[in-house]
C-alpha cells in the first residue's frame, strides 16, 4: 500500500513510492504544510484566507484560497482503495484527513521520548531535523512553528547526549555535541557534554578548550558569563577532582539540578514600608473592584481614574492592588508609570515597566517594599510563562521593550538550561544582538506583540494592569493603550490608569487628542468608565477630614472639623500636610490619653492658605544637611539615586542613604524608597518623592544661575556612574546638559534618545528630541562644528519624518534641503559621508537623478580621498543604482562590479543599518538586471540567487524585500512566472510584516503584471493600486517602469485611450526627471497603442527610435521587442532584420534570453 511522504524539515519535499511529486505554487506549498502540521482539525476557510494572505482584500484571499487549494488536489496522488481522501473540504471548511495514510518528519520530532528510549532510538529522531521548517517561506505563523521546532530539536539532542553519556559512548557524545554547536547557537549542554566526553577519553586539553570555547561564545553572541553548572565542571575538571570513570561532584553528566532562585527572594523580608492611610476613596475603589470583577468574568476593559495632584490617584491605585489580590488570589498585577521628566521623550515607558514586572524584574520594587516577597514569588513563578507567550507572539519585545541578555540571566536562574523555551529565548537574544541598529521595529507590529502576549498570559492568570502618571506619558503609550482597549473585551484584563484632568494637559503635544481618543472610546463601552475624583461635593470633602482624623485617636471637635475644611476644600494631600504642619508647630497637641487635641495657641488665620506655604513650613522643619540633599534630589528629578547625589555633595555614600531612609522617610516622610539595582559592579539606591508637589517646590526655590550648576553637576555624576551605558539614561543626560548650557553634550545626547526613539518605531519622540537638539544649536556660535552637527540632526530628522510624514511631505524635503545647503562649502570628508549617502537616496526616490548623481560623486571622492573601502562600496554602489535608472547601464554595471569586489561580509554586514539596506544585496540585484538587458540571462539569474542567498544570511528584513522584489521583476523577464509570483508573494508577506510599503508597493505590481501574464484581466487592478500607494508615498523612482506594465497589461486587454494616458503621463516623468531606463519600452508601447488604431506610420516611427535608444543603451531584450514589432508591423525588410542580427551578435554564445529565441525564429522563417 502506498504512502505520501512529507519532508518540511529543511525543505519542502512530498513522494510517493520514491517519485517527487510536484506542488509548484508557494501559497499551495504553505497551504499543504499548515494542513498537514494541523492535521485532525478543520479551519475556516476566511480564516486561512487572512492566515496566508494576510495584505490581501478579503476577496482576494478569499480567491488564492481557491485557487492554492486547486492545485494542491491536483498535485497529490490519488487515495489508496478504500482510504480516506487526503483533504477534507466543504464550503466552510478546510483540513487535512487524521487518518489519510501519510508520513511526516515533523511528527517524528514531536514525538515524545520515553523514559526508556535508548541513545540510538533518539538518533533516529533528530536525523529527521534536516534544517529549520520550510526555509525561504517567511510568513508569520511559519516563524513561530519553526522557533518551536528548533526547540524541539534542541531538547531531544540534549536528551540525546545524556543517554550517551549514560551509555558511555564517548566518541558518539563528541560527534553530536559538535552537531548541536555547528547549528549556530551557543547550547551550553553541548558543551558540557564536550568538556565531559573529552574527559573521559583522556584528553584533558581538549576539554579545557572545549570549555574556554563556550566562553568566548557567550561573551560575544550574549554577553554574558557561563552558568555555575559549567563553571563548576570546568573547575573539577581543571583542578583533577573529577575522576575518569566518574560523574561530576554531586550531579549527573549533563543535567545538574536547576539552579537555584535569586537570592534575593531566599532573603528576610525588606524592612516594612510605612502603611498608607487610606480614607474618603471607598465609593471609588468599591467602583473599581467591580470592574475587576466584571473583567475576570472575561470582559476586560479599561478604566480612567482622573484628578489633580494630590487628589488621591496613586493611593487609590495602590490599595486596588493589595485588596483585588487578597480577594482574587490568581490575580497577576502589574504596574507601570509614566516619568515627569523623561515620560514624554521615553517611548513606552509605563508598557516596559509592565513587561518588566511580568518577565520577573521586580527586586527593586520588592526591596523596596512595594512588593512582597509573595508577590515576588508569584511573578517569578510566571518568567516561564511570559517567555514562552514572548517568543510566540511578541519576539521584538525582547531587545526593544525588555533587554534580553538581563532577561536570559533571569531565565538561566529559574530554568534548566534544555528546556525548549530557554534554548528558543538564548536564539531569539542571539539574533536580535546581531540585528542591534537595523531597521526599526513597526509600531503596528510592536502594538499588536504587546496585545498578544497580554492576551496570552490572560488565558491562564486574569491581569489587573496599572498605569500611572499617565499625563507624563508619550504619545506612542497612548496609542498603544487606545490599541489595547480595543482588544481586551474577550478577554480577564483590567487596565486601571491614572491621569490629571485635561487642562493639566499641553495642548501643543499631540497627547490631548489621544487622551480626548481614549475616554471617548471608554465612555462608549461602559458609561461609568472614567471616574473623576475631583468631583466630590462639601459632604465628601467632609467625609474625607472626618475619616483621616479618626484614624488616630483624637478628641477634635466638629468646630475644628469644619473649619478645616474651609481650610483646605477637603484637597486630600493639602488636608494630610497642613495638618502634619500643625503637628510639628504646636498647633496640635496629644492629651494624657494620648489623643490629638487642638493646641491653646492656635490661630487658623496665621495658617498657609494654600499648598505652597504649607511645604515650605514642612522644609524649614529640616537641617541643613537634609536640605542639602533634598535640593540635589530634586534636580535629579521625581525619583532619584542616592550615589548621584553623594557624587555632588562629594559625600559618603551611606550616610546620604542614612539621611534618605532614616530621616527624609521614616521620620520625616518626604520621600520613599523604591529599592536597589546593580548597575555593572555598582549599586543604585532609588528613592522618590512622595509627592512630585515636594520636588518641584524645592527646584523652584532655585534661582536660573544655581540650576544650571546643579544640572551640571547632577549630569556629570550621571555619566560617571553610568559608564558605558549611558544610552539607558539619554534623555535624563540630555535633559541636564541642556538646563546646565552644556549644549554639544545635550545634542549628543538627544540624538542618541532620537536613534533609540527610531529603533522602537517612536518617530514622533525621536522628531521630538531632534527638533529640540536643532533648537539648541541655535545658542551656538556659527561655525563649521555647529553645521557640521546640524547636517546630522536634519538628515536623522529627515529620516523620522519619511516615517512619519511621508516621502512627499513639506518637512522632509526642507530637512533634506538644508541637510544639502550645509554641505555647500564644508570640506569632504567621512564625517560628511552617511549625511551625503542619505541625501543622495531621498534625491533618487524623488526621481531627482542629477541631483543624485552629483552626490554620489561627492560620495565616491570622499571614499577615494580616504581610501577606505567601506565607504568606496556604498559609494560605488549608490552611483551604479543611479545609473542604472538613467538607463547609463555600462556605467553601472562598471560600478556595481566595483562595489560587489569590494565587499567584505565580516567587515561590511553592518552597512545595512547604518545605510538602510546591504550594499552587496543592492548590487547583486541591480547587477542581476543590469546583466539581463545586456542579454546575459543566465549570469542574471545566478546573481539573483546570491542576492537572496546574501539577504538571509545578513538577516536584514528590508535587503530581503529588494531581493525578492528584483528577483520577482527578472523571473517575469525570463519568462518563469511561477517564480515572479512567488517572489512577489512572499516580498508582500515581508513587506506588510515589517512595514515597508515602499517594497509592499512594487510587490503589488509584480504580482498584478503575473496575474496580467497568466490571462487574468484583474491584475490590472493590483497595478493601479500598486501605482497609487506608490503615489501615496512620494516616490517617483521607477514609476515609468511600472506605468509600462500598467499600460502593457491595458492595452492586453484592449483598453488603449487608458494605455496612452497612462504612457503620456510616464513620458513626462522620464522628461522631468531623467529616468530613461525603459524609454525604449515606453516607446515601443506607445507604437503598439498606434497600431491598435491601425495609425501604422506612426507606430513605424515610435518603433524605430525605440530600437535606436534601446541600442544605444546596450538594452539588447528591448532593443529585440522594438526590432521584432517593427518586422511584424512592416511583414519584414532588410534593414529590421539587419538590427535583429546587429542585435544578435551582441549576445554571449547559448544564451536563454527569451526575444532572442524569438527572434532566430523570425530569421528562420524569413525568405
């Protein structure tokens, strides 16, 4: 009986009885192999739609479906008698049979190992795992399957060396250690088993090496040091304790126990934070304690809790987290705030505090005493869990929102090394520290991986998430939050947030109108939504005094009561100072019984009347000293760092810690501690204010001229605790510098906040500090350091403001303009060359190629002068890509060659950060076309495949899509458009993936011309879309090549008056902007048009100069459809056929080129 045998482990290959069997479209191939991996389970047909066409219009997808699923019954073989048909399908849904008589390699793999599997049960099982599922096929749930595969594979290799080692087979263990290494990771099993193995065999040296290999491997892929479980059988190794025939002290040969938990949660627990009074807010947190309820029944939703300062807010928020987890004991809480002085320019803060808590970042907060260790505990409890939702919805989480070698530590202390999870979490690491600087993350995709997780993690512990200080937030939290308040109502989550009324709001931000977004969208899903604390009347005020006296003792009367009321408005933070202040004047005094009385000397008239006077009598209660430290502290902002301040003062360390805790907390209450982190081998000391009212009533006590030297002061303290990090704390260094008149540092700085801004897709922060930096130039002398500075905010500014804004935006073409008029007049030089590099690129996509071009001479004189051949690649590169849109094609091809000789991978792979795209890629590809109208179709299309092939090893999204795009252009050339159309296919899934519509675009128009090819008359429409977001974007840079495809697919179809409007209007382009690379074509269409009309005189003349423009340029295919048309139109003659032959000759011997083909026919047939 026969069986199909289905190989997706390293390919995609399916036989019967040993015959391949052939599927030879891309999205029948990922229909079959998402079928097969699901087999048992029927899917929906829409929803498989959107799963594999993700950017396509329902209809469309709906309609690849179909066709994708036609092809597949075609391609698979016939059922055995009396077997079950391979697909199930109705008009519904979809599957693959359970029963259906088939083999996968996939199943081998995911079958678990037994206990009593042998060493060679488990070979058999991972020599199934040929290479990571389906190579090459790039869609969103082939990357997830395949992360879980690997992991997978990873843990039955580890399986694998353990039974070796068991069964003694040494030389065994080394091969398939070797194995796990030569996979690209850093597996830390593997080279145990290494160091163990060579051990046993006697060779003490390689052991040793085995292990100084792993070293060196985790420093430069992780950055990080060996686990204790290596380090500890290194040392019994090294210092002979191991003996030969034995196991390592106190462990088995490759799985030693977990390590254990950070010490910190074996510790007693941290010194009890003074409770909180909580009164006057009970109707507001019985509110939201319903709300909780009403979530956890899995209608999630988001509530706003708005107020002035010191209404309240914080206190509310604090005691709902206390009082929802005793009420609901598998509640995960987490919190996040926004930051007065950074929030607005820190994209995401109070999201990453979120995520920090959830992956287990809490001894600060449990130090602190924010947490409990339970709390702790519980979160810690969780890493597995939010790692594992991490890796399978939200991977660019990790190296953008939460770092990943800090994360990896925390996950090697919870976990055992071979775990799948962890193995998957060290790769993800791995690669995202490779891919440090490349193109940013999409804010779509960022939203949506947060979402995900959250959802995630929900499924299995409803989520009480709290935001606070949401007013010092930017605008990418906010829309982040909007995004998730849509998404949340299936779901156990309550987003608690809490902000200061609108008119606290500045209206030049764009946070307003988000905020305005955001309580709309809560007030149209639950009325009762927002809660507004500042709408309270005299009763509550009243309320609110009566409650907070009576928590203590005291014998105060309703006169006193009421009067303090008057007083104060029952403000809660106003009402609880004064009435401190009272206390340390006299006014207030306790009796025998020791209760709170009123004082014979007290005058409510010589009271403050408003907040201001009643800190600042709080603050003449102090010393010296601890005003001293108290002023330092709130320069440093809301929160601040013990040894920054030290480092001011030039004080002792622990004695500024003893006046912070002892004294400015526990006695007098100004500021809490939120804990401790290691920084390097340094600790930080974290405190905050009580009350962001108290920092800045003591900054504002500063004249201009004690500021400044503070802020300098504080900056320098920072940079020197922070060595080598600074990039965490951009924003904070730039905030000081600035306030100090330091303004080169400032702009250092703000540019650094501007590119981390850029990696995490927050364009607006990263236009933000871009724009200030630029304001700040302002206050410098002219000069050439001040332009040259500028020259590299206007060009970083020009960047951000294509995402933000668009190619054709007024804002990007003054920035790139003056990022050109500061290059007039300034020497070349390096420094000048990526501003240069990048004005050349916004010239080129604008169709502006002179300009282009005198910028890439620019580019290559720089380049030579230095002799530096970084710089001379992208140079050459930039000028080939420019010629060849001139249709110069023997000047790029020269140019091109150059730069691909030039090319080193080790010294240039990071060229495709620093200038958007890899240089060798770029020239691969053009190269690949530039060969192929030089008639040389076979060399074009082997520079194809190193295109591709370069693509994915550089692992750079965006030089993946040029790839695709231009392997997809020449594969519709040569006439292979199963090809083209995968090409397209899987740019599209990229390019809608990541967010780059330059390239989602082209795919668009790829695809359509295919469709177009293959007689299908809607291609047309998928052209003109692809024009029209082109349009959109503001790029003219090969619109005439698309508008020939557009126009060529019309006049298929008979639609000539559209076909000339469309070439009239590619005409003027090449006219305006001097891209002449398919003038010939232009011509040639625009013949056929007047022959469609039967106006062959004309159409003679367009011909012919198509084929003169077409020969001088060495375009041999277009200088042959010109020629051929020609024929064709006139029945022969002498002088076309002596242009077919001129053509001819040109080409190399055995050329596949499709119109010279053609064209030895028409020679053939001529008389």
């Amino acid at each position: 009986m026969s069986m199909l045998e289905v190989r997706l482990l390293g390919t995609f290959e399916l036989r019967e009885e040993g015959r391949a069997l052939d599927v030879p479209s891309r999205p029948a191939q990922s229909l079959f192999a998402y079928l097969i991996l699901n087999a048992g389970s029927t899917h929906r047909r829409e929803r498989l739609a959107g799963l594999l066409w993700p950017a396509s219009t329902e209809e469309t997808a709906r309609n690849n479906l179909r066709q994708a699923l036609w092809r597949l019954r075609k391609a698979l073989p016939a059922p055995a008698e009396g077997g079950p048909e391979f697909l199930l399908a109705d008009s519904f849904t979809i599957g693959f049979h359970p029963q259906a008589r088939c083999w996968l390699d996939v199943s081998v793999i995911e079958e678990t190992p037994g206990p009593t599997w042998s060493a060679d049960r488990l070979i058999q099982a991972v020599e199934v795992y040929r290479g990571e599922l389906l190579p090459g096929f790039y869609e969103d749930w082939v990357v997830l399957e395949r992360e879980r595969l690997r992991g997978l594979a990873d843990s039955r290799l580890h399986l694998l060396l353990d039974r070796l080692q068991e069964e003694e087979r040494w030389p065994e263990a080394v091969k398939w250690a070797e194995h796990w290494v030569a996979g690209g990771e850093v597996p830390e099993p593997a080279y145990r088993a290494l160091m163990l193995a060579h051990h046993r065999l006697g060779d003490v040296a390689a052991a040793t090496a085995a292990y100084q290999r792993c070293v060196q491997a985790l420093q430069a892929e992780l950055s990080v040091e060996p686990s204790e479980q290596t380090s500890d059988l290194y040392a019994q190794i090294s210092s002979g304790t191991l003996a030969l025939g034995g196991a390592p002290a106190g462990a088995a040969p490759a799985s030693l126990s977990p390590p254990p938990a950070p010490a910190f949660l074996a510790s007693l627990e941290p010194a009890p934070q003074a409770a909180t009074v909580f009164v006057g807010r009970e109707r507001a947190l019985a509110q939201l304690m319903e709300f909780l309820r009403h979530a956890i029944s899995g209608r999630g939703l988001t509530v706003m809790v708005t107020g002035e300062p010191g209404i309240g807010k914080t206190a509310l928020l604090r005691r709902l987290a206390v009082q929802a987890q005793a009420d609901f004991p598998g509640l995960i809480v987490a919190s996040g705030s926004g930051n007065a002085l950074t929030g607005i320019g820190d994209p995401y803060l109070p999201f990453r505090d979120i995520l920090g808590v959830l992956t287990a970042d809490v001894e600060a907060k449990w130090a602190g005493g924010a947490i409990t260790s339970g709390e702790a505990r519980r979160l810690w409890d969780l890493l597995p869990l939010t790692v594992q939702a991490l890796l399978a919805d939200g991977p660019d989480l990790i190296g953008s929102f939460l770092p990943g070698p800090s994360l990896l530590q925390r996950v090697r202390a919870h976990a055992q090394a071979a775990e799948p999870w962890v193995t998957a979490l060290q790769r993800l690491v791995e690669r995202n520290a490779l891919r440090r600087g490349e193109a940013p993350f999409q804010q779509k995709d960022l939203f949506n991986q947060v979402t995900k997780v959250l959802q995630s993690l929900a499924h299995h512990h409803p989520l009480l998430l709290l935001l606070d200080d949401l007013q010092w937030s930017d605008a990418e939290s906010l829309g982040l939050l909007f995004h998730l308040t849509r998404r949340i109502g299936d779901h156990p989550i309550l987003v608690v947030c809490a902000s200061r009324p609108m008119e606290w709001w500045d209206e030049a931000q764009p946070v307003p109108r988000l905020l305005e977004e955001i309580l709309a969208e809560l007030r149209l899903s639950h009325s009762e939504s927002v809660i507004d604390l500042g709408q309270r009347d005299a009763d509550e005020g009243q309320a609110f005094i009566d409650a907070f006296l009576d928590t203590e003792p005291n014998a105060l009367n309703l006169p006193f009561r009421q009067e303090l009321r008057r007083h104060t408005g029952g403000h809660p933070f106003f009402t609880i100072e004064l009435l401190r202040a009272m206390q340390a004047r006299g006014d207030l005094l306790r009796d025998a019984a020791g209760r709170w009385i009123a004082g014979p000397q007290l005058n409510w008239e010589q009271l403050p009347g408003r907040v201001e006077g009643v800190i600042e009598e709080r603050l003449q209660a102090l010393g010296d000293d601890l005003l001293d430290v108290l002023q330092v502290a709130a320069v440093v902002g809301e929160e601040c760092i013990a040894e920054v301040i030290a480092h001011v003062q030039a004080s002792d360390v622990r004695e500024v810690v003893h006046l912070l805790s002892d004294k400015l907390d526990r006695q007098f209450r100004l500021v809490t501690a939120l804990g401790s982190r290691r920084l390097g081998g340094a600790r930080l000391s974290i405190y905050r204010f009580r009350h962001i009212l108290f920092q800045k009533h003591l900054y504002n006590r500063l004249d201009v001229v004690q500021r400044a030297y503070m802020h300098e002061s504080v900056g320098d303290a920072l940079e020197s605790i922070y060595a080598g990090l600074t990039g965490e704390i951009a924003v904070l260094l730039a905030h000081h510098f600035a306030e100090s008149g330091r303004v080169r540092k400032a702009v250092t700085y703000l540019q650094q906040a501007a590119e981390q801004a850029r990696r995490l897709s927050a364009h607006a922060e990263a236009v933000g500090h871009l724009r200030r930096a630029l304001g700040l130039l302002e206050t410098l002398p002219e000069g050439s350091e001040r332009r040259r500075l500028e020259l590299g905010l206007q060009t970083s500014l020009g960047v951000s403001l294509i995402a933000t804004r668009g190619y054709g935006a007024a804002e990007v073409e003054q920035a790139f303009g003056r990022g050109r008029e500061l290059c007039r007049g300034m020497p070349e030089s390096p420094p000048l060359f990526p501003a240069l590099y990048g004005l050349r690129t916004f010239h080129m996509v604008r169709g502006e190629h002179q300009a282009a071009v005198e910028l890439g001479q620019q580019l290559l004189t720089i380049a030579e002068a230095v002799n530096d051949p970084e710089l001379l690649v992208e140079a050459h590169q930039a000028l080939g890509t420019t010629s060849f849109y001139r249709g110069e094609l023997a000047a790029a091809k020269e140019h091109l060659e150059r730069g691909l000789a030039l090319y080193d991978l080790d010294r240039d792979q990071g060229h495709a950060v620093r200038f958007g795209q890899d240089p060798a890629v770029a020239c691969h590809s053009y190269l690949a076309w530039t060969l192929w109208l030089a008639g040389q179709s076979t060399q074009a299309a082997r520079r194809t495949t190193l295109a591709l092939d370069l693509a994915g090893r550089v692992a750079h999204p965006f030089s993946m899509a040029l790839a695709l795009i231009f392997a997809g252009l020449l594969a519709r050339h040569r006439g292979d458009l199963t090809a083209a159309l995968a090409h397209a296919t899987s740019a599209r899934s990229l390019s809608s993936e990541k967010g780059f519509p330059f390239w989602l675009a082209m795919a668009t128009m790829v695809q359509g011309m295919v469709r177009v090819d293959s007689g299908d008359r809607q291609g047309i429409a998928h052209i003109e879309q692809g024009l029209a977001d082109w349009q959109q974007l503001g790029s003219r840079l090969g619109r005439p090549i698309f508008q020939a495809l557009l126009a060529e697919a019309q006049l298929k179809w008979g639609q000539v008056d559209q076909a000339e409007v469309v070439l009239d209007t590619a005409l003027a382009e090449v006219e305006q902007s001097g891209e002449r690379l398919n003038l010939a074509e232009l011509y040639r269409l625009r013949a056929a048009a007047h022959a469609a009309r039967a106006q062959d005189e004309q159409a003679g003349h367009w011909l012919q100069q198509a084929v003169d423009i077409a020969g001088s340029q060495g375009a041999v295919p277009y200088a042959l459809r010109a020629a051929l048309d020609l024929w064709r139109l006139r029945g022969g003659g002498s002088d076309v056929e002596q242009t077919i032959v001129a053509m001819l000759e040109r080409l190399p011997a055995g050329t596949d080129l499709a119109e010279a083909q053609e064209a030895r026919r028409v020679l053939q047939r001529s008389p």
